[in-house]
C-alpha cells in the first residue's frame, strides 16, 4: 500500500491504481452496498406510496424524494470538509451508522411521514459514504487516472443500484411490497459496516502527499483557498468547475424525475411488476456498466465531449419516455437515459479532480456533490408540480429540454481539463484575490 522513503527512514504514501490495487477494489465493493442500499427503493417505493398510503398527488408522492436529496446534498456539503478534519475513515463509519434504522422504518412505517424520515436518515448515509468512497478513490489514484477511478467507482454503485432495483422488484412480485425488500438493504448496511470498519483504510495522506508535489499549471488556482472561496468557484465562477455544478444539478433532477414518476407511468399503462422492475433496473445498468468505458476512455480523449454529448443523449431519451406507450420502446429509452448518463457521471466528478488543487479538491468533490444532488429535490419539486399540472409526460417533455440545455450551457462555458487533451488549460482564468 504504501512506498518507503529511505532516504527519511518513513513511510511514504504511493499514488496510483497498482499501487493502491487491494484497498481500492475494496471501497468499490462497499461503494457497491451504498448504491445496494438506495437500489432498495427504485422499484418499491414509488408503488408503495400509491398503493398503500393512497397518495394521489404527485407533489406529495415525491416528498421522499425532496428529502433525500435536500439531506444528501447538505450533507455531501460537509462530508469534504469533516474528511479532511476528522480523516476519511471516521465519516466513511458515521454514514453507515446512519443508515442502520433505515429499512427498518420502511418496513415498519405506519404514514408516510415515517418514509420521508427514513429519506432523511439515507441521504445522510449517502452523503457521507458514497461522498467519501470518492474521495478516497481520488488519494489513491493520483492524477493519471482520475477517469479510470471514478468510472469504477461510479459504476459499483449504480451497478448495484440496478441490480437491486430488479431484486426487489421480483421480491415484491412474490411476496408483497414489504418487508422482503427492505430486508436485502438491511444485509446491505451490516455489509458495508462490516467491511468498512474492519479493513478500510485511512487515505488522508495519500492526498497531503500528492499536495506536497502537486505542480500547478501557470494560472491555476492555489492550494490555499478558503472554504468560501471554492465555494464560489465550484459553484459558478470558474468556468469548468461551475459547469460541472450545474450539468450535475440537471442530471439528478431528470433521475428524481425516472426515480419517482416512471414507475407510475409504467405501471398506470398496465406493466406487472416484474416489467417495472426491469425497467427501473436497465436505467442504472447502463449507467453503471457504461462508466467503466467512459471514465477511462475521458482520461484520453478528454471531459467535455462525453458531458455535452451525455447531456444531449439524456435529453434525447426523456422524449422518447414521453412520448412512448410500450415496453419495448421504454426499454430503449431507458438504455439510452443510461449511456447519456454514463457519459457524464464519471466525467463530470473526474473534472472537479482536474482543477482543483489537492489541498482543497475534498471541499471541491463536496460542493460539487452538493449541487448535484440537490437536483434530486429539485426535481422532486418540478416533477411534482409539473405532474399535477400537465400529467407525468408533460412533466418529462418539460425536463428533456432543460436537459438539452445544460449540455449546450457546457458546450459554449466549459473549456477541456484534462492535461493531455487541453494544452490551453494554462489559460485558465485567474484565481480569486
């Protein structure tokens, strides 16, 4: 794991894939059982508030939703922050200790005010492991292949998240919408508790190291930066990292919109639940699978053609949704909704990596992730309302095109960061003073 500096008689952290191979493929497996534990809800749970809590508006059904994602979008906020104070492990424990009542609630829940609970108590969970898992993935692999990492990592989960949401889609079918799925997310956090604890190790050095050598590209922003510094940078005042932010927000609010109403269109046009669970479960196939070519591939060929043409591909899906009324044509736009998506998830995470500086990428992931996963409460607001307003297709029509244009918001701010794609990456604008 670690290479020795015999020249001071101590330990020196190692960067790279090779080096880090054993705990690396480690925290793709537990990143797998975070993705496990939200899998468990993909199927289910849009279902089960129509079903068994007979809830009629949109706007009420995907208050889950809202919570989860104004929680994990928070929370992903201070995961960076905490990780590089407290060191990755510890926030890696906390977010699994505050996943542990959250099948339990589910199972157990009497009004829907207990699922939003249980809402608010995954989004910390997400927050915290799935934020940290890509952080330390980031220490370990260095700069050479940033892409590579985060397509692996990326893809555990939502591997994960499909399989699972096929999983528990058959586990409903056969045994009812509660308890039997739910139980598989409990095996998921004793899991991942489990690994976590016992063979997880803390990464916090790997990225001093890489800081203490760390070479920056004339113009590039330093590595003393405060906390509201790259706040504003990440947010929208440097061009690539801003358009991250926001081709990230947009991403998460079109899944809240496949999360919590596709599942509903499909089974209002009469699909069984075995149907609605592989359509739930192709979505993030695709975007699981296709981030293990993706991700590397962006490390040679660059960022930005992967996130304007992700985005557009998206966009190209989510009218397909809507206008489709059969399987098979939602089958396609759910593989297409995947590739667009594979496109831009590891590419837009290994962008935030490119530019920030070492001693401030942690708090760069984190701000980003908070943009991001705020989308999931945006949409859960927009879908909802738009449902109630126009129906669910209306809905879907309405966020294809603010989809397509997020990619072309990138196409015309974002400039290429990845060093052997974008020479001019010298002429990055200034930092702040």
């Amino acid at each position: 794991m670690t290479g020795v500096n015999t020249a001071a008689g101590t330990a020196e952290p190692r960067l790279g894939l090779r080096a880090n191979a054993a705990q690396f493929l480690l925290l793709v497996v537990v990143n797998a059982l975070v993705g496990g534990v939200l899998g468990t809800e993909r199927t289910v749970l849009p279902l089960l508030g129509q079903r068994e809590f007979h809830l009629t508006a949109y706007t009420a059904a995907l208050t889950y939703i809202l919570a989860f994602g104004a929680t994990k979008a928070v929370t992903n906020f201070f995961a960076g922050a905490l990780s590089d104070r407290y060191g990755r492990k510890p926030v890696l424990l906390a977010g699994w200790l505050a996943a542990i009542p959250v099948p339990l609630l589910l199972i157990w829940a009497p009004s829907w005010g207990w699922v939003v609970a249980a809402n608010v108590l995954l989004g910390v969970n997400q927050g915290l492991a799935w934020s940290t898992t890509v952080i330390m993935k980031i220490d370990l692999a260095g700069p050479r292949r940033r892409g590579l990492a985060m397509g692996l990592n990326e893809a555990a989960g939502y591997v994960a998240v499909a399989a699972t949401a096929l999983a528990s889609g058959a586990l409903a079918a056969r045994y009812g919408l509660r308890p039997a799925p739910f139980l598989l997310g409990a095996a998921y956090v004793a899991m991942g508790l489990g690994l976590s604890s016992l063979l997880a190790q803390e990464t916090r050095a790997h990225a001093h190291h890489e800081a203490a050598s760390h070479q920056s590209a004339e113009g590039a922003h330093p590595g003393d930066l405060t906390t509201r510094q790259v706040f504003s940078l990440v947010s929208w005042r440097e061009p690539a990292l801003g358009s991250a932010s926001q081709a990230g927000l947009v991403n998460n609010l079109n899944d809240g919109l496949a999360w919590g109403l596709f599942p509903v269109l499909f089974a209002t046009a009469g699909l069984s639940l075995p149907r609605i669970g592989v359509l739930a479960a192709l979505y993030p196939a695709f975007w699981g699978l296709g981030q293990i070519i993706t991700g590397p591939l962006s490390d040679r060929l660059g960022r930005k053609p992967f996130i304007v043409v992700g985005m557009l591909t998206q966009a190209g899906a989510l009218g397909l949704t809507a206008g489709a009324h059969n399987f098979g044509s939602w089958a396609t736009a759910a593989i297409l909704l995947g590739v667009g998506t594979a496109m831009v998830y590891p590419t837009l995470l290994a962008t935030i990596g490119d530019v920030a500086h070492p001693a401030w990428r942690a708090r760069a992931v984190s701000v980003y992730r908070l943009w991001r996963d705020g989308g999931f409460a945006v949409g859960a607001l927009l879908a909802g309302f738009l449902a109630d307003l126009v129906g669910i297709r209306g809905a879907t029509w309405a966020v294809a095109a603010l989809t397509a244009a997020s990619g072309l918001i990138v196409a015309g701010r974002m400039y290429e960061t990845h060093r052997n794609s974008a020479p001019h990456t010298v002429d990055r604008p200034a930092p702040p003073r």
